[in-house]
C-alpha cells in the first residue's frame, strides 16, 4: 500500500510539472522565471488568478493552467510509466549537471535507456548529413577511440557523421547518447529506428519534447543546444558553411564548452565551416588525443577510468605492410586521386592498381568515393 501510495505522489507530481509544460506561452525561459517565484508547479498551480497575471502571464495560459491538456499529459505519463522511460525535471538529482548550467535548460528531460549516464562526462561529435566517405571513416574511428578513453559521445542521430559517431561508440561496445528534435515515441530519421535500438540498450536517448512532438525545423536548434550543453565540447567533422553542425559549435561556446574542429582539404566544401571554426579560435584537431589532451584533468580522470581494450585507432599500422602497397600508398594523397592517376605514377596495371587499392580500403588505409576516387587516411 505504501509504495502505491509514493508512486500515485510522484505521478501526481510529474503531473504538475507537465500542465506548466505543456501550457502554452511557456518556454524554458518563462518555466525557470516562474519556478523562481513559486518553489514547485504545485505551488503555482494553485495560485489566484490575479496572481498569475502578474507574473506577466496571458490568459491563454492562465486558462491551460486552469483547464490543462489532459490528453497530452495522460500520453507522456503512459510513456513515462513504460519499462526504460523516464521523465525527469531540472529539479531532480539525476537531472545532468553539465546541462543545468546553460541558460534556459529544459524543464523537463524525456530518456530511454540508462539514465545514469547523463551524468557521465560526455564529447559532443557533429558534422555533415552528408559526409565523404573519409568523413564518415573518421567520424566511426574518433568515437571508438574516444568511448573507449572513457567519453560518452553525445551526437544528434542524424543522417551521416551524428550517425557514425554513435555507431563508432556502439562497436566499442561502449555507451552513447542520441539527443532528439522529436517526441520519443518515433524515430527521426525513419530509417534509423535500428540505430536507436542500439543506442537505447547500450546508452540513452534524450529530447525535451512530449510524446508524439513531429519532427519540426524548428526544434532542431533547440535540440542542438541540449547536445552541446550535455558536453564537456563539442567536435566538427566536415561541416559545410551553412551548417546546423555550426550552430551546435556556436551553443557550445556560449556554453563556456570547448570547441573542436578537423581540418580538411581546401578543394572540400564540407571542410569549409571547419576551417572557419578554427579561425574564430576552435581547437585543431589531427588526432583523437588532441581532444583528450585538451580537456586536461578531466580527461586524464576519465582515461584513469578506461574502459577495457581502449587502443589509439589513430596509430598507423603502415609499417605492417609489404613493400609494394606501401610505394602505392605513398602515391596516394589526402585529396582525391584516381586510378589513372595512380597507373602513371606507380607504374602498374590498372588491374593491379585496383587489386591493391581494394587491400588498402578494407585495411581502413584509404577510402573510395564516387567517381573512382580515392583518398588516404592514415
């Protein structure tokens, strides 16, 4: 009786907390603005109508705290009540720590998966829906080695580098966190519902928006902020100019977060709003330890802490091979260079050319992109 009695407070809780949220007219701004003033929901729930006139709210919003929306509170308090689900508001103790300190935090937190490891410290990695085929190498390839080190990455499953970052993180067998621009009762994109999968039974995903929220432009912006602000940095990889992954480096260093970027080749565009974050003053990076390395005390606490079989997936491994490839490799550049190109310079068949080129890809020394191109990696 007595622990159906503390589940029907905390649901009676948690409902307060979601009238407030679901009101219209209040934002994270107005939401903390309003706690400042009254110490729970409860409390503001209960207050006079003229009361919350002069707290500056409207009547629309007054009439949704007097008559709220119970069909959208019964639905996340159903998904709340459903095995690995949790609503969390900025008052609780596991709300993140890291996440409290930026300006106008969520109110409330909706997670799936393992709560526990918000609070673990965590790298944000970023970059193109559309990324080349070395981007996307590097993407998996930093993740490993950085999961492995004892961060958590942060990404925003999206198509491209969000999603090889997790899926980096996932084949070391390590914990990763996908921050939504939807409700969590779908998957956006569609076609990573696997991804997601994944993600929830290893790691956790997070959004700040009710159930059944679709995924609008305009959330996510405002998912980009909560993926920096859970981060100790946030890292770019390939970003064109006009960029979300830009905006989430630009939440990041108003955050008081450290920025990371990777340089690329200059004939790249999605190199470009790389280039231009290192030139606003981002760190460059050419390794994953460059991000160790710079986040100091707190990265040496969490190497202390490594997760078993961590290795330095940046360490070259060429000398292992034969000396022919390693002649062909040396003829291959960080640009893009074609076969023909390597035909003349190395003084093989182009039958040979390919046989090796297709050793040295799946070696994970160089990567093919369309076109009959190829670029080094190591």
């Amino acid at each position: 009786m007595a622990g159906s009695l503390s589940t029907l407070a905390t649901t009676n809780l948690l409902s307060d907390w979601l009238t407030l949220y679901h009101a219209p007219g209040v934002g994270a701004v107005t939401f903390h603005r309003l706690l400042e003033r009254h110490p729970t929901p409860h409390d503001l729930l209960d207050a006079g109508t003229e009361q919350l006139r002069k707290l500056g709210l409207k009547q629309v919003t007054i009439d949704a705290l007097r008559h709220p929306d119970e069909e959208a509170i019964a639905h996340d308090l159903e998904w709340h009540e459903k095995t690995g689900n949790r609503i969390m508001n900025c008052r609780d103790p596991d709300y993140p720590a890291l996440l409290l300190q930026i300006p106008a935090p969520p109110p409330l937190l909706y997670v799936h998966g393992n709560t526990g490891i918000l609070g673990e410290p965590q790298l944000a990695m970023v970059g193109s829906r559309n990324p080349t085929a070395s981007g996307q190498r590097m993407a998996t390839e930093f993740a490993r080695h950085l999961s492995t080190a004892g961060l958590v990455i942060t990404s925003g499953m999206a198509l491209g580098i969000d999603a090889a970052s997790h899926q980096g993180a996932l084949d070391a067998g390590c914990p990763t966190i996908a921050v939504m621009g939807t409700g969590l009762d779908r998957v956006y994109p569609a076609r990573h519902r696997d991804l997601a999968r994944q993600i929830a039974e290893q790691g956790a995903l997070v959004s700040e928006f009710p159930v059944g929220t679709p995924p609008l432009a305009e959330n996510f912006p405002r998912r980009n902020r909560v993926i920096s602000g859970l981060c100790l940095g946030t890292l770019v990889i390939e970003a064109a100019l006009r960029s979300g992954s830009l905006i989430s480096a630009r939440y990041a260093g108003e955050q008081g977060r450290e920025v990371f970027a990777i340089p690329g080749s200059i004939h790249n565009p999605l190199a470009r709003g790389c280039h231009h974050l290192i030139r606003q003053g981002a760190k460059l990076v050419e390794t994953a330890q460059d991000v160790i390395d710079e986040l100091g005390a707190l990265a040496d606490a969490c190497m202390a802490n490594s997760r078993p079989d961590a290795t330095d997936v940046q360490a070259g491994h060429t000398r292992e091979l034969d000396a022919e490839y390693l002649q062909l490799l040396d003829k291959i550049e960080f640009d893009n260079t074609s076969v023909d190109q390597l035909v003349t310079r190395s003084g093989l068949t182009p039958a040979e050319v390919s046989s090796m080129l297709l050793q040295l890809e799946m070696s994970g020394y160089i990567a093919s992109s369309p076109g009959g191109l190829y670029n080094r990696l190591k």
